[in-house]
C-alpha cells in the first residue's frame, strides 16, 4: 500500500506546490460543487494565524473527542508523512483509505483543470480529499487549520460556526502582504457571517482589524485576555499545569504535556473555541474531568517534543522569527542546560537572520545543516549568517542531519568534570518543518 500512496504522491507533485500560489476560492469551490459539496455536511472550527494553528487544532480534536464526537482534522504541512493531514478520530487517515480518497476525486481533477487558467494546485486537491473523507466518515465536526493567510485559502470554502484567530505575525509577506495590518486583513478572512470569532491577544492594530470584521460579519467575539485566557500556569515535569479562565468559568488542575506559555495560550483558545461551539457561558461548562483527560493525551508532533534523553534531544518545528521567539522563551523559562546545541537547518526563503536572532540567547552553540526540501538553504550559505549572528566560534557546519545531530551531541555532552552527568546537555534540532520531521524520522518515530 505505501507503493500506492508513493505513487498518488508522485501523482500529486505534478501540481503546483504549496509554495507556489494563485489566490483564488473558483478552483476549489468548483471541485467541491462536483463532490456535491461535502463541507456543508458538517459544522466546522477553523483556525487561522502565524504560528499555533496546528497545535491548537490539534487540542481541539483532543476535547471534541474526549467530549464524545466524531472528529475530522485537516492540518498543514506535516512531518513525516502525508496521512498525518487528514485525521479522523484523532489518528491520521489510514493510508488505503486516503488512496481510494484520491480515487474517488481523481476522474473530476482535469473538469476543473480545464477551465481553469491554473490546474488545481496540490494543497486544492488535498483540501477537496479531507472534505468528501469527513463528509464519508462521517464526522460530527470538522477541525480545519488553514493553510495560508484566510480570506482565499482553500480551505475557507466553509463556513465555520467557530472561527479562531491565533497571534498574527510578519509571515509569507509575498502573498499575504507587506505589513502586519495587511496578513490581519487576510487572516481575518476566515471570520463569516453568524460566526462565534475566538481571537487572541493581538497587536493593537491587528486587534482593530479583527473586530472591524466581526462587526462587518455580525460575529459573536470572544477575546483572550478578556472573556477567557490562562489563569495561572506552573511548570512541571513534562509539561505544564494550568488553569484556564474559560467561557464557562475556571477550569483548573489540567496538565498540559507541552512545553512554554505560548502552548498554555493556545490551550485556552482551543478550550474558549470548543466551549463557544457547545454554547458554554456563565451557567454552562464543559466536563472538567473530560477536559483534564482531553489536554493531558494530547499529541503535538514536533513542537517541544522530547526524542531522547541524557543529553535531551527536542525537536521543534519553529520556522519563523515569532515562532523562534516563542522556542527561546520556553527553552529559557523551563529548563536549566549546562549546554545547550542548537541544529538549525532552515528554508531560504524565510527570514533566516529574524530566526537566528531569536535563537541566539538560548544556544551556546549552532551546528548548521539542511533538509531534503529543494527550497532548503544550502548550509555554508546559512553558516555565514549564523556567523554574523553567532560568531564563528560557536557554528559549526554538518551537511547531513544524522551528522549535525550526532555532532551537536557531542558538543553537549562536553565537560571539564568528568563526574558530572550527561544530562545537563541538551540538543534542539529546529528551523524548519521539514527539519523537524526528518529529525523525527532519524529518531525512529511513528507519524502522528
């Protein structure tokens, strides 16, 4: 069967990549119209912003199916393997079935290629085959990341019931726009008429941007930092307890098996979104023991996650400068290295000097590399950078990842005193998805 789905890949490669983009809903919506419009069969939770969409989506999955509903989840990009992006029941789609999901829509791909200007992109295809594989199931809700921006992604060809925008940053400028008002604008997009709206803590303008669409689209709004947000959190082993100030009230005594407080915040936007679809309020919450139960078995593949031990060895999918941000801050507030490597190989359109930056104060050392992506940065290019930011005595260049890992051990596992325990090294491997999940693959770990 992995024959068959190399070869639905292979398929699917021959379109525009997700990279490459001609904004536009007339292709996409004119395949689902073909499919007889599966994404209306079903109340969807979208979620939009620069950086949280996937764990955050992830979370929500977790409580709709502790709280007993079938679930559909769409995610972008994944890690390891492609299944990982359409889930149904919380576990990535079986790969037979995720072909015949192909199958199926495969014989209406060139209908829709014809009369378009641009074929069918691949995230297009993708995105029609999670729909009609929701709409089989068939699922009680449908969990959906997007992929790029809001107003003109793919996926927006729903509409959602609950519509979450986490922290917008500066990301994918090329196509979202050249400011951060701008990517609000389009991130703002995904907000439709009679939505519930659950927005993040923002930047003032960005803030004024999303609830000028609220008003436009008559959507109910809850904010974080003002009908819900974190109550308290403190840092424990493997994680974190929090309480949340929900929609419903305090939720306390839940741990959180994520690392930093930008989980902890993505935490309380997943929970204030599942209570809004239920219609939780002031004399109405969630089951605190199903909540508990949902955030402590939640799976978040690549963000913080711990792959060996003595020295530790995360993985964090980190690709951008808030994101990188948002890895300093938890590595710097949660944990205490003797050493601490980083194994950065990142893609070179992104803003590698913004990342580098972010991770400089937390890493005593950089051992550059690259990933199997074409777009990936050719590691002396990147060792320059990271030389301006870094300086020369702490990068090292390692072509090969399996190298750049085994070398970055090495480093952490140093000491002047031979008494003292490996474990006070530590190795992050980060600047890339397709980093993290190569890194996730070299460590012998299934897709989740």
């Amino acid at each position: 069967m992995l024959d068959e789905l190399r070869q639905v890949e292979s398929e699917l490669d021959t379109r525009w990549p997700e990279t490459k983009i001609e904004p536009s809903l007339a292709r996409i919506s004119a395949l689902a119209h073909l499919l007889g419009d599966p994404q209306r069969t079903y109340p969807v939770v979208q979620i939009a912003g620069t950086n949280g969409k996937s764990s955050t989506t992830r979370m929500i999955d977790a409580l709709f199916t502790r709280l007993g509903l079938r679930t559909g989840r769409y995610t972008s990009p994944h890690l390891q393997l492609v299944t990982e992006r359409i889930g149904l029941d919380g576990a990535p789609i079986d790969p037979v079935r995720y072909v015949e999901v192909y199958r199926d829509v495969e014989p209406l791909l060139a209908m829709v290629d014809g009369k378009s200007e641009v074929p069918l992109t691949k995230f297009e295809v993708l995105t029609a085959m999670a729909y009609s594989a929701f709409a089989d199931a068939p699922v009680d809700v449908a969990v959906v990341e997007t992929g790029l921006g809001g107003s003109w992604d793919a996926t927006s060809i729903v509409e959602p019931r609950v519509a979450v925008v986490g922290p917008v940053g500066i990301d994918h400028v090329e196509y979202l726009g050249p400011d951060l008002l701008s990517i609000a604008r389009e991130k703002a997009g995904i907000i439709k008429p009679g939505s519930i709206a659950v927005l993040a803590e923002q930047d003032p303008g960005v803030a004024r941007v999303l609830l000028e669409r609220c008003a436009e689209m008559d959507a109910t709004v809850a904010r974080q930092g003002m009908e819900f947000g974190v109550h308290h959190r403190d840092v424990a082993v493997g994680g974190q307890m929090i309480a949340i100030q929900g929609l419903g009230g305090v939720y306390d005594e839940i741990f959180l098996p994520l690392h930093g407080a930008h989980q902890a915040d993505n935490a309380a936007r997943a929970l204030a979104a599942v209570e809004a679809f239920f219609g939780a309020g002031a004399d109405r919450r969630l089951d605190i023991d199903a909540v508990r139960e949902a955030f402590a078995t939640v799976v978040v593949p690549g963000r913080m996650e711990r792959m060996r031990t003595a020295p530790s060895v995360f993985i964090d999918a980190a690709h951008n400068p808030h994101g990188a941000a948002a890895l300093a801050a938890a590595l710097d507030a949660e944990f205490e290295f003797r050493t601490l490597v980083g194994v950065v190989g990142v893609m070179a359109d992104k803003d590698v000097a913004g990342i580098l930056t972010a991770l400089e104060p937390v890493f005593s050392d950089l051992v550059v590399t690259t990933n199997s992506s074409p777009r990936a940065m050719d590691p002396d290019l990147l060792a320059g950078l990271a030389v301006d930011v870094f300086g020369d005595e702490r990068v090292t260049v390692a072509p090969r990842l399996d190298d750049a890992v085994e070398t970055a051990v090495g480093i952490a596992e140093e000491t002047d005193d031979p008494n003292e325990p490996v474990s006070g090294g530590g190795v992050v491997i980060t600047g890339s998805v397709v980093t993290a999940g190569e890194a996730r693959t070299l460590f012998g770990k299934e897709p989740a």
